[in-house]
C-alpha cells in the first residue's frame, strides 16, 4: 500500500545473530527482521512506552513476600515475547532489502503485529500479560 499523507515509515533491517557452543564455534544461524525504533518520536508514533525489564526495587519487593509468606517463586523466559502481539496504532514500515517490489517501489507495509525494537512492542506485550492475569481472577 501507499503511505498515507501525514503517515510515517519506519524503517527496518535484517539481524544475524548467531549461537556459538563452549569452544567458540558456530552451532546455529538465525535471521530477524526488526524495526529501527530509534526513529520514532514519542507523540507522533506511540503514546508510550514500557520497561523492558522490572526495576530493581520491584523485585526486591516481590522477593521479600515470597520470603515472608514462605511461597515458592518461579521465573521463566519468554522466547519471542514481543512478536505475535497486536498493535494497537498504525504502524508502517518501509520495505525490507531482498523484498523490494520493482513494481511498486514507494509502497510499505502496515503492521498488525509488533516487531522487535519497536517502541510498542513492551506495550503490547504488556496488555496480553496483564489481560490474561486479569481473566485468571488475579488482582
């Protein structure tokens, strides 16, 4: 599609990230498409943000009640956490290298679901989490 007048394009680039085993030699290749959020400007692409990670007085807080209500605390990562979740703004990016249409140069894509960098990525992130916790009858 065409941008829209007054719309903005974010760009994005190809990640190669790589894991390596415990003598330094290349066990899997990866490739990711993220957004160069950097680019956006609060008020204009997002509203607002959210911390990628909890602040330290938050854990020390909930470490502190585990302790003192002698429950069991578990942690779990999340592998791709930002991808799959809806965005709420329109968001369009600029066509990927390799992807480009000869045909239709100018065009970008409109995203529905969020990429990695992308300033609402936490955001949406975030109302899934706190949605589901909410519907399971937590407070």
């Amino acid at each position: 599609m065409e941008l829209l007048k007054g719309k903005k394009e974010v760009g994005v680039k190809w990640v190669f990230p790589y894991k390596l085993d415990k003598d330094g030699k290349v066990v899997r290749n990866k490739v990711r498409l993220v957004a160069k959020g950097y680019s956006q400007q609060e008020g204009i692409d997002y509203t607002q943000t959210f911390p990628l990670v909890a602040h330290l007085e938050a854990i020390g807080i909930l470490l502190s009640f585990v302790a003192y209500s002698n429950m069991k605390l578990y942690q779990m990562d999340v592998k791709s956490t930002f991808l799959n979740r809806i965005i709420q703004e329109e968001v369009y990016v600029e066509q990927p290298l390799g992807f480009e249409s000869e045909t239709l140069p100018q065009h970008v894509f409109k995203l529905n679901k969020a990429l990695y960098r992308l300033k609402q990525a936490p955001e949406a992130w975030y109302e899934k989490l706190s949605s589901f916790i909410l519907e399971n009858g937590f407070e």
